[in-house]
C-alpha cells in the first residue's frame, strides 16, 4: 500500500525532475518511521489537501498523515516532518500528548514557542512534543516509541 502510495505521489509531486523522484522514491521506500506508521493502520498521503502552507500534517478524525513533499528542501528536513507527524500517530494512540506539559517544557526552545504561537491553547501541547521529539530523536527511536504505543 505504502509503494502505490509513493508512486502516485511521485508521479504527481516531481515527476519533472527524475533524479530527484528516484532519491525521494528511495527514501519513502525505505523509511522506517513510515513503515510502522503505515502498520497501524493509519493513511499516508503525499501531497494530500492542505499542502499549499505546510510540510504535513496528521487528522486525528480519519488517522490520516499527509506529507507535502513539494515543500521539502532536503532530506534532513523529510525527515524531521515524517518524525513530528509519526508523534501525533503516537499521541492518538495514547489519547493525547506522551510527555506531561513540565517534562514537554524542559525541552521547548524559542523556536517551538514560535511555531506553536498560532496554534489554539489546547493543541500547543502535542505540537510542542512533536517538535521536540522530531529534532531530538532519531527515526529509530520514533520507531520504537510507535511501537510502544501503538501495538503493545
């Protein structure tokens, strides 16, 4: 399902740049965070609705995770977007944010209070985690986490 997934994505998001499709066929083929994500039955799509203004997103209300490749530079950030949606999977497998709000807290930067500024009062929290688990963990931990929470 993931590779018919990617390849509509593909085919759709940069097909005009070969090179690049390959690279990025071969990263969503082989991510790991979303593979697990993919076996809990969440929806992965690329380039889905809402990709004018943002790098991804997840919807709780249809377990839906939306990567907008178009509006990736680099892998490294890829990523980080793969990591961040991979919590809120986590975060709607256990009801709501992993981490308490003064634990979430020890790891905020200016940057994350930033970017969670627009966000209603009673989202900041999850986004906060996810920001923060996406730039410190490694996809083999968001992995793990995703199994923990997920499946055990």
């Amino acid at each position: 399902m993931l590779k018919k997934l990617a390849l509509l994505a593909l085919s759709t998001a940069v097909c005009s740049q070969p090179v690049q499709a390959n690279a990025v066929k071969d990263y969503i083929y082989s991510n790991p965070v979303l593979e697990i994500i993919e076996a809990t039955g969440t929806t992965i799509l690329f380039e889905g609705e809402g990709c004018k203004d943002a790098y991804g997103s997840y919807n709780l209300t249809t377990d839906t995770m939306n990567i907008c490749l178009r509006n990736h530079e680099t892998f490294a950030e890829l990523g980080d977007t793969i990591r961040h949606e991979a919590i809120h999977v986590v975060q709607a497998c256990n009801r709501g944010p992993v981490l308490s709000v003064m634990n979430t807290m020890k790891y905020v930067t200016e940057q994350d209070k930033a970017f969670v500024a627009d966000y209603p009062h009673a989202h900041q929290h999850s986004e906060l985690e996810a920001n923060i688990a996406a730039r410190n963990l490694s996809d083999e931990q968001v992995t793990k986490i995703v199994a923990q929470f997920c499946f055990e």
